[in-house]
C-alpha cells in the first residue's frame, strides 16, 4: 500500500473527523412585544392599549413567529418536518403574553404541509401542547414574581449587600436628582429608586415601540438615562452591582434555571428521553438571571423575543461538550456567550463542574432556612398528634373507671 493510500486512510479514519452532532437544545426566550401595564396620574395614555395590560401585540407575534423560523433554520435538521411530541417540548409560565409567544413560536417553527395539513384551507399553523405549571408553583416564574417562596433568606442578603455596596450607593446618589424629577414629571406618589425606575422606562418604552407620541417630558436625555437604568434596574433584583456574589447568590435562587437544563441533557445523554428541542418561554426577568448565572450578564435589559440558546453535542461517539449562544438583535447572528472557566465551548462534564458553582445543590434548602420552616411544620405535627393520643387515652380511662362503678 502506497504513502497516499495510507494517508488518506488515516485521514478518514481519524477519531477527529467523525465530526460533530447536536443531540439537544435547551432554549429560554423572552415573549415578544406587549402592551405596558405601568401607568402614573400625570399619563396621557392611561386605559390606552386595547386590549388590556401586559397582552401580547401584533408585533410581538411576529417577531415570536419570526424567532420560530429562525429556529427552525439553526436547528431544523434535527427536526421533523412537522410536529412529532417526542421529539419537542416547551413549557411556558401561566401568563398569555408567554403562551401566546410560545404558540407564535412554534407556528414559525412548524408549517404543516401535504398528508400533515389539518384543513382545506391549508393553513400554516399546527395547535401545540405546552407545559403549564400553576403560577406558585413554577420555578420559571417565581424567580420573577415570589423569589423569597425560593429562598427566603437572599432578599435580605441581597438587601444588606446594596446598603454595603459603595458603588450602590454612588449610583443611587448620583440618579437622585433624576428620580425626583421623574416622579415630579409623572406625579406619582411612590419615590422612584433603582429598584423601581424600571416601571417608568416599560411605560415610555411601549409607546417608543409603537411609534406613539411621547409625553413632552420625555426627551432623549431621558430616555437615554431610562434606557441606562432599565438594565441596572433588572440585574439589582438578582444580584450585586460588583458582582462579587454573583455566585454565591444564583446559587441561593437563579441557578435553578440551568440546574433544570443539565438534567434535560443528562436524560438525553443516557436516553432517557428523545427531546431534541426543549423550550422556555418566559420574561426579561427570567432570562437576565440566567444570564447573570452564566456569568454574561451585560446589565441591558433583554429585548423582546430574545433568546439564550445552549446547546449539546456529541462527538467522537461518546464524547459530549456545549456551546452558549445568545440572540438578542434579529438582525444578526447570534453571539457567542462565555460561560466562566468554560468560555463559549467546553466539555460537558467541565460545564457540570462549573455549573455546580452556580446552580442549587442539596445545601440550598438548609442555607435558605426551607428546612427549617419544614421541620417547624413537622414538630407541630407531631405534637398535635401526641396531644390528640394522651387525650384519647385519657377518654378511654375514664370510661374504663365508669364502667366498673
């Protein structure tokens, strides 16, 4: 056998050139745009949106069913064609504009065509069923909504951390003369803060998005300033402005999002379950804690429809290693997202070891005083029980002395 035939061989047969293929996906998306559900006395626009507070628009449909078909171009070839329910799986917070995202999502996704059109109006559309768990007890929401039902003790944590935090401070104090001016703008009686000012900018911002003419108030230093802090505003719910416990902190609360992904991969690694896609349709505030839990976190507020994609890959056979993708502007590729020591790409089995740093573990119950509340629950229980078997006790001896007199 000739040199050239020995090479090519060998090339061919090269452990690297079997390539590499994604067996699964763990999306988070934000819904698409919505009508505003802040309002203040000095609005112009009060009881404006038609229908209702916090409702999806035409526009954010299309821009769901636009991050359907951009899906489907990154991940389509380990899809059907059309909708197979072992193959997809997408859970959704018990909110419309969320559920409606992910149907708009989906319907970008899958166009039914041929023996799979359902009418003979050949509609581009296939009904979907999501994963819809009761609000108190979605992990997806509560993060957003009930963080202390989480983890009782990171609020006043991350409260004490603000109060000690200089650079807090000297934020809060920088922006105070713009505070007051906004709550004079608006006339609300609530002061606005850090914490709040958020409210003010998804006011203003809803109208931006639709092309409405803003209060006169609302020039572009002001925008500017709100746009500024509308991310600032988002990361102080989660985490310190340092960032020095950032760690520390998602693993008291946020990491619960990427826990829940590592056990979709693990399922799929050890067959498990056949889901290639697994989707998540949630909030700005859902996908900002993922992201600070990755440690990319760019204190901008997610836009609409959004999206933190990781992905899982085989190599080699047996070998497995993610990547972190993050698409927030639809008008370009997706960004590369540095996950700590892992970086954009690393085994899996190194994505694991540096998850743990971040994610809940079996002290996390204990560290957030859970335990303590169940154990307080348990002792009362069990007193209640024992007083109730002395008091029967009691009865039965009595009735006994009765029954001999």
């Amino acid at each position: 056998m000739d040199k050239a035939m020995v090479c090519l061989l060998s090339c061919v047969l090269a452990p690297s050139t079997l390539g590499k293929r994604l067996v699964q996906t763990n999306l988070i998306w934000r819904h698409g745009d919505r009508s505003s559900g802040y309002t203040y006395p000095n609005d112009p626009y009060q009881d404006f949106w038609k229908n209702g507070p916090y409702q999806l628009t035409e526009k954010g449909m299309a821009q769901a069913y636009d991050l359907g078909i951009f899906l489907r171009g990154k991940y389509g070839h380990m899809l059907s064609d059309f909708y197979r329910k072992d193959e997809i799986y997408v859970k959704s917070t018990d909110l419309d504009r969320t559920k409606m995202t992910a149907q708009c999502v989906i319907a970008g996704l899958y166009s039914p065509k041929g023996y799979h059109t359902w009418n003979s109006k050949n509609t581009p559309w296939v009904p979907f069923p999501l994963d819809i768990t009761e609000k108190s007890r979605d992990w997806l929401i509560q993060i957003q909504q009930d963080p202390e039902k989480n983890c009782p003790k990171c609020d006043v944590l991350l409260a004490d951390i603000h109060k000690s935090s200089e650079r807090f401070q000297t934020l809060s104090a920088k922006y105070s003369t713009f505070f007051d001016r906004v709550q004079k703008f608006t006339g609300s009686e609530t002061p606005y803060s850090v914490f709040n000012i958020i409210n003010v900018f998804d006011n203003i911002n809803c109208l931006r998005e639709h092309g409405h003419l803003l209060p006169d108030w609302a020039d572009d230093s002001i925008l500017y300033e709100l746009d500024l802090l509308s991310g600032i505003s988002m990361g102080v719910r989660f985490v310190d402005i340092e960032g020095v416990h950032t760690k520390s902190l998602s693993k008291l609360r946020i990491g619960v999002i990427l826990e829940n992904m590592i056990k979709n991969m693990k399922k799929r690694m050890q067959q498990e379950t056949s889901y290639s896609l697994i989707g998540y349709s949630a909030h700005d505030s859902t996908l900002s804690a993922l992201l600070i839990s990755l440690g990319a976190y760019n204190w901008l507020l997610p836009p609409y429809s959004s999206c933190v994609m990781i992905d899982l890959y085989e190599q080699n056979g047996n070998e497995y290693f993610v990547e972190f993708w993050y698409r927030n502007d639809s008008s370009t590729d997706p960004y590369p997202l540095s996950f700590y020591d892992c970086g954009h790409k690393c085994s899996f089995e190194k994505f694991v070891s540096v998850a743990a740093t971040v994610t809940t573990d079996e002290t996390t119950p204990l560290r957030c005083d859970i335990l303590e509340k169940s154990n307080s629950d348990y002792r009362y229980l069990v007193y209640f029980l024992f007083a109730s078997l002395i008091l029967y006790l009691a009865i039965s001896r009595r009735r006994h002395y009765l029954r001999q007199w």
